[in-house]
C-alpha cells in the first residue's frame, strides 16, 4: 500500500491507498516542536486505531510546506517503515508544466493540487484550496499550471479580524441564514463565509475573463465545504485532492 502525507500550516494529513482506493483518510496536528520520534508514535497509533499494518506499506510520499516538520516527519517515517520517503519538490516528476516566473519557488501544496486537478477534472481547470491561506490556480488545457493568487485563509482573517477589533467576538465559521444580518454575529459570520465566496466567485469571474478559458472548478480543504454551498460557481468539493496528487504523482516517480 501506498502512505501519503500532506503537511500543511495546520494540519497534517494522512491517506492511506490500496492500488487507487483510498481507504484510510486521518489527521493530525501540525507542530514544528514534534520530534521524529514523536510523530513515529502518533502515526503508529493512527495505524493501530482504523486497524491497518505499518508493513503493509510498501510507499510513501510526502508533500510539505513546513520545512521543520518535514524533517521530523522524514525521521519518523525511516523509524517506522524502514524507508526513505519521496518529497515533492525540484526534480520529481508531475505530469504538469509551471508556466511562472520561477517554478522552483512552487509550493508543494500547490503542485500537489494541481497535479490532482489535472489528472482528474476537465482542463482548462481553476483549482481552489482553501486552508491557513486559499489559494486559486489555473491549469489550462495543455496541463500547464499558469499561475494565480494567494489570499489570507478564511480562518486566519477571522482570527485576525477578532483580535483586532476589541469588541468583535470569535464566531462559528458556518453561513448565515441571509446576508443582511441583524446582529453581531450574523453580520460577521455574513462577511467571512458569504464575503469569502463572493470573492471566490468574483476571481473565478475576473481570472476568465483575464485567461479566455472557461474553467472547470474544484475546491479542497477544510473549510471549503463551508464556503462553497454559497458561491453562485459551480465549484466541486473534493475533500481528498491532494492525497490524490500525491498518489499520482508517486506513479509517475516509482522505480
């Protein structure tokens, strides 16, 4: 079987593949103070509790955007499983072209999502994460990656907006019934989910009308599923689209 990692900002993610069935998705904390050893426990207890057997995996591969934990995690995995892990980045094979200034400064997480987008969705595609920053990324037809924008996360400018506003509460991050709200609650709860999809929608707007493409569109991360229900967009969720990423971009890199 095949171990995928993602490692963001804030969580790291674990999906466990057998051929192309994805049959284990977990999740764990992302903290730079983990040692090897400890995330070599924190794994092997997330085998033991959904009842797989570390020997089983004959691969892994990891895509990072934390270089601290990346290097822990590394030791972690050659603790447990006795091999060393491929790492995305410069060098790998993808399967798709990044048509930017500078493609070695990709994102992992970035290449990761698209590679999934493209594999798995009709080109031209607007791939959309949304997570410690949302990121949207174009892959036009020719399975190049062209670009696109960085924009503060939904949590962390819900995070900010409460710490500096002195009288602004924190708030569940689910929609509100209407957008006109009546309180302080809904009125903030109207700005971060239904302001953060009509941001959305406004970019998916402007990006085609900028590249001329008209775009299949695919959302992942874990606040997307409360987002995307209120964009005008017809924006697919798909929750495991970086696990799969990694899978694919794992075969193109098997020896």
């Amino acid at each position: 079987m095949l171990l995928v990692f993602d490692v963001g900002n804030t969580n790291i993610k674990l999906g466990l593949f057998k051929n192309e069935d994805l049959v284990m998705i977990a999740r764990t904390s992302t903290d730079e103070s983990k040692t090897g050893d400890e995330l070599a426990l924190e794994i092997k207890g997330i085998f033991e509790v959904y009842g797989f057997d570390i020997n089983s995996v004959e691969g892994i591969i990891i895509s990072s955007v934390v270089p601290q934990v990346l290097t822990s995690l590394k030791r972690a995995v050659k603790l447990l499983f006795k091999m060393e892990p491929l790492v995305v980045g410069p060098g790998l094979k993808t399967g798709i072209n990044l048509k930017i200034d500078n493609p070695a400064s990709a994102g992992a997480d970035l290449v990761t999502g698209c590679v999934g987008a493209a594999e798995m969705y009709k080109l031209p595609c607007i791939a959309i994460s949304m997570g410690t920053a949302t990121t949207v990324f174009v892959i036009d037809e020719n399975k190049s990656m062209i670009g696109g924008a960085i924009i503060p996360g939904v949590g962390t400018s819900l995070n900010a907006l409460v710490k500096e506003g002195a009288l602004l509460p924190s708030v569940a991050i689910h929609a509100p019934s209407k957008v006109v709200g009546k309180n302080t609650d809904e009125c903030m709860r109207s700005g971060i989910v239904i302001g953060t999809a009509s941001m959305i929608d406004g970019m998916i707007d402007r990006i085609e009308e900028e590249t001329g493409f008209k775009c299949s569109l695919v959302a992942t991360g874990g606040l997307a599923a409360e987002i995307v229900p209120s964009c005008k967009h017809k924006i697919k969720l798909r929750d495991d689209l970086m696990l799969q990423g990694l899978r694919l971009i794992y075969e193109k890199n098997k020896l």
